[in-house]
C-alpha cells in the first residue's frame, strides 16, 4: 500500500511539472517510480525533446542577434567606408570645384565605384557580416544605400533636373535610410540620421556649401558607427577592465 501510495504520489507530482512546464523535473520523478505508467512516460519525454527544441531556437536567435559576434569586421567596413564618404566631398570642398562632379555621368560612375567597393567588401568580410541577422542587416542597409543612390541619380538624369537637385535628393535618401536603421536596427544611431537631416536642410539652404554639409553628416555618422560598435573591450580604461574581471 505504501509503494502504491507513493507511485501514485509521483504520478501527480510529475503531472503537476508537466503543467507547468518542467518536463526534465517529471522524468526525473518518474524515474523514482517503480513502474510508471506508459502514457505518463511517454507525455514527459515528448515535452522534454520538445523544451530542448524550443532552447536549442532560442539560443541559435540569440546567437544571430549577438552585437558582439563579428563586432570588429563591423566596425572596420563602417569606418572604412565612412572615411571615404567623409574626404571626398571635404575634397571637393576644400579645391572649389575642382574635384566637383559636374555631370550626371561623374555622379554615377562614383556612386558606382562606391557600390563596387561596398560589394568587394561583402566578398573579403562575408563570413563575419552572415555569421549574425544584425551583420546581415548593417551590410544589407549598406548595400541598399548606394543601390538607390545609383538609381535616384539615373532617375533624376533621365527626367533632365540640375545635377543639384538630384545630389540634395540623394541627401534626403541619406536621411531616410540612416533614420530607418535607428529605427529598426541600431537606435543608438540617432545621432547619425540626426546629422543627415541637419546637413540636408544646411545644404538645401546654401547648395554651393553643400560638400561641406555631406562631409561633416558622413563624418558623424563614420564616429557614431566606430564608437557604438567598436569591440567593448576597447571601450574601458585598463583599471576598469580589472575591475569588471573581479
């Protein structure tokens, strides 16, 4: 009777885990029966392998939505490109007009040769920039950048509009994809989709001052990236760094 009184006793106390959701700790009663039942077995091993299934997801999501994984190859492409972004129009700035791009066929080819830049870097980094959704999103956004900024300029080509008008719509295109990225991405990059709008309406206002504009939002944005995504450690002093080890 007693035995009975006990088997019985673990079955409802192995229900009761069950129900509430802790399949290992069932087995682990069950095992201490001398003759479950089947049923109750086989309830409990089924929603073990399926807790395991749903840990195993939510690591692999947790993996993929890492900051850090890939945080240094990140950081370099973001930088690199964003100090090419950043010199060449303080370039053309700097040499009044000499490097200005007077025709929609320079507009294109350099918007071109950015885009060749940003896929050759996508082949030398693809194992760190698809190891994680959050890469994938950064190079994605990248790539969609210079993708439209081709096609707004062909586009503004083709109906004929001042050179101008295309390069400070090329500059709301800056605006809305850098907002975007704040948004759904990365919102500690604010303050890039904040210096894009400033330059734009800047550069709306005085469009021979419209280099400068470009260069200085492309250089907030180049040290916004650097410093929210550089590796952590580089980010504390080396008495910090002691201290977060203790």
């Amino acid at each position: 009777m007693a035995a009975a009184g006990l088997g019985r006793a673990l079955e409802v106390v192995a229900e009761f885990e069950l129900d509430a959701g802790d399949a290992r700790a069932a087995l682990n009663l069950l095992t201490e029966h001398t003759a479950p039942p089947e049923a109750l077995i086989m309830r409990a091993r089924a929603a073990a392998a399926e807790a395991e299934r749903r840990a195993a997801e939510l690591a692999e999501l947790e993996r993929r939505l890492d900051w850090t994984i890939g945080t240094r190859t990140r950081t370099f492409v973001v930088g690199l490109l964003g100090l090419l972004f950043t010199l060449l129009p303080l370039a053309t700035a700097v040499t009044e007009g000499h490097l200005t791009l007077h025709t929609y066929g320079e507009q294109v080819a350099w918007d071109g040769g950015f885009l060749v830049v940003v896929l050759l870097l996508g082949v030398w980094a693809r194992e760190s920039m698809t190891k994680t959704l959050i890469n994938q999103r950064v190079f994605a956004s990248i790539l969609f950048l210079f993708v439209a900024q081709v096609a707004l300029h062909t586009g503004f080509w083709m109906i004929g509009a001042p050179l101008v008008i295309s390069q400070l719509g090329m500059m709301i295109l800056w605006v809305a994809v850098a907002g975007m990225f704040a948004i759904a991405i990365d919102r500690r990059m604010w303050l890039a989709a904040a210096g894009y709008l400033a330059a734009f309406l800047l550069a709306a206002r005085f469009p021979d001052r419209r280099w400068y504009a470009m260069a200085a939002a492309n250089g907030v944005m180049t040290l916004n990236g650097v410093w929210v995504w550089k590796p952590k450690e580089l980010r504390y002093s080396a008495e910090e760094r002691a201290r977060r080890r203790r």
